[in-house]
C-alpha cells in the first residue's frame, strides 16, 4: 500500500474527493482485480483509503460543486454552423451552374466544407486532445483520411458501385443527380448541417456526466448514471440527423438514403466523441475497416472484368441484386457503429473519461 501511495501521491493529494482518485486509478489501468490484491473490494473503496492516508495542509470537506463543465461559447456555435452553410452554398451551386463553372464550384466547396469541419473539430465539445508523438500523428491522420473517405463514398460511391456492376462506369460524375454517374448530395448536405447537433450532444454528454460525478458514491454508480446519458445523447443526435435527412431529400428532391447515411453518421459521431474523450486508436481502426469494406466492395466488380475473375463479382453483384447499392454502406457503416457503441459503452460511461483526472489512451 505504501508504493501504491508513493506513486500515486500527486494524484492523491490534489484530489478533492476520493472518486477523484478512483477516476484517476481508473485512468492509470487499476482495475478492481488490481485492488483485491490490496484487500479491497473495488477501485473505489481503494480509492477511499488512499484518500484517507495522505496528509493534507488544511481541511478539505468533499466536493459540493460539480466538476467545471464547457461552457457554451459563442464562437463554437458559429464554426459548428460554418460546414452546413458552405455545404448548402456548394449544392445550391451545383444545381445552378453547368460546365466549367460546375466543377469550380465543386471544387471550391469541397475546400470550403473541409476547412469548416477542421476549424469546428478544433474548438468545442467536438475538440479532440492535442495528440504528440508520431503514433499519435499517424492516428489521427488515419483517421482523417477514413473520414474523407467514407463520405466521398456517401456522395458518389452508390453511383459508382451501380455502375461497376452494369459494366461501367463509361463516364465521370457530372454533379447532377440524374447523370450517369449520379451523385447523392442531400445525404452529404444533411452531414454537414449535422455537425451542430452532434456538437450540442456532445455537449450534453459532457455536462451531465460531470455533474454525475457530483452525487456517485463509486465508480459502479457513476457508470449506471451516465450509460443512459450517452446512449441518450446518441439517440438524439440520431433523431436530429433523421430531421435533417427528411428536409434536405424534399428540398434536392432526392431520396433520403436513411440506412446508410443513419448509419454513417452513427459512426462517425461515435468516432468523434471517443477521440474528444482520450480514446484515439478504436476509432481509427474501425473507420478504416469500414471504408476497406467499401473499398473492396467497388474493386471486386471491376477485377472481375480480368480473364478468369468473373466469379470474384458474385458475393457483390448478388447482395446488390437483393437490396440494392445502399446495402453496402449500410451493412459497411452498421456493422462499424454498433463495434464503436459497444467500446463506448465501456469507456465513456468511466469517470476517467470525464474526471480531470483522465489520463489519454
């Protein structure tokens, strides 16, 4: 006990309260395994011993403030707003101009958003942590990388996929809808309109779960408080992508493409808040299993042209068949948003990842 208070004592004695502490041991990897072997019945009860040890200057009664949340500051609201408008600007364009012009606009909007989302990811409850090192870069790079990837696939994969398994594509995306390479804007569109109510979830998210920290005797009671937070949080941003999804297809007059951009979104909101909250390496995994699904699912189709490769087109051609182009980032998408819910579901109902204390993955 003593070399566990001897490496843990700047933590212990900053800690106002003991469930400060546990959130730190937490943080650190001590697990309730790690405090049976101090006679303890959990993290917490360890916790409280360490807590109790250390040799405070003055009195300190326990914590009747909550932890300080982020405050909802006007300069955030406004970048989360920034990627909706240049994308509503770009589709507006798009249906407006043709030619040359068209592709400029496209272009110049494609820019535009993607230098939006990057100045609303680095302020806000959807800011992730300044990562150092280059295991660190390299993560969140991949990760970008995945990003863009997954949504070029939204706008102009299902086009193309319908095209490589009828035998083309014969020729490039014109940006219209009902071109031959058709392009699916209001499913993009209603993306990046998304991008506020995922920061105000995450927000939320935030809010409550440091509040909860307040009135948690334990780390098990502070779990069972914020899972319904999180999987709330989620669900409306899920109903405010749904809304927004609805708008944008009567608007473009466009299907909506409810499974798969419900559950690109999904996932991408789960990869945002794991990365706000410390946890980098998941998400970037995971993004990147989904757009390989994507990718391969695209490929099959036209190395299946190669003599001797035709049958390398049946696993795709025959889910295509049965439900149609969207079923493979539905399937893509789905499949890698519930992996992410599930690691959410363990690591960001931790008070590690909302105490002060918490330490990045």
């Amino acid at each position: 006990m003593k070399a566990l208070l001897h490496r843990h004592r700047d933590l212990c004695e900053r800690a106002v309260d003991p469930l400060e502490i546990a959130a730190g041991l937490e943080a650190q990897g001590v697990t309730d395994r790690t405090a049976a072997r101090f006679r303890h019945r959990d993290v917490f009860s360890l916790a409280e011993e360490l807590y109790a040890r250390v040799p405070r200057g003055g009195e300190q009664g326990p914590r009747t403030e909550p932890l300080p949340a982020p405050r909802v500051r006007a300069d955030w609201i406004l970048l989360t707003l920034l990627p909706g408008a240049f994308g509503a600007a770009t589709v507006a364009g798009l249906r407006l101009t043709h030619g040359h012009p068209r592709l400029l606009d496209a272009l110049a909007g494609v820019l535009a958003v993607a230098l939006a989302m990057r100045a609303a990811l680095r302020r806000g409850p959807l800011a992730g942590p300044a990562g150092t090192g280059t295991h660190a870069w390299r993560t969140a790079n991949g990760t970008r990388a995945w990003t863009l990837w997954l949504l070029g696939y939204a706008l102009l994969g299902d086009g193309l996929l319908k095209a490589a398994v009828t035998g083309g594509p014969d020729a490039l995306p014109t940006g219209a809808p009902n071109g031959p390479w058709p392009t699916a804007t209001a499913p993009v569109l209603a993306l990046t309109l998304a991008c506020a109510p995922a920061a105000w979830c995450a927000h939320l998210l935030t809010t409550g779960a440091r509040r909860r920290l307040v009135g948690s005797r334990g780390l098990g009671d502070f779990t069972a408080a914020a899972r319904p937070l999180l999987f709330g949080a989620f669900a409306l941003f899920l109903g405010a992508l749904a809304a927004l999804l609805l708008v944008c297809g009567a608007v473009l007059h466009e299907p909506g493409a409810y499974p798969q951009t419900l559950a690109l979104g999904a996932l991408l909101l789960l990869a945002r808040l794991l990365t706000a909250h410390h946890h980098r390496h998941a998400p970037a995994v995971v993004l990147g299993a989904a757009a390989a699904m994507e990718a391969v699912a695209v490929a099959l189709p036209l190395a299946a042209r190669l003599p001797g490769c035709a049958v390398l087109a049946a696993p795709v051609r025959t889910l295509v068949n049965a439900w149609g182009a969207p079923a493979v980032p539905a399937l893509a998408c789905g499949v890698a948003a519930l992996a992410l819910l599930a690691h959410a579901g363990r690591t960001l109902t931790q008070a590690s990842a909302h105490a002060a204390t918490g330490a990045p993955e």
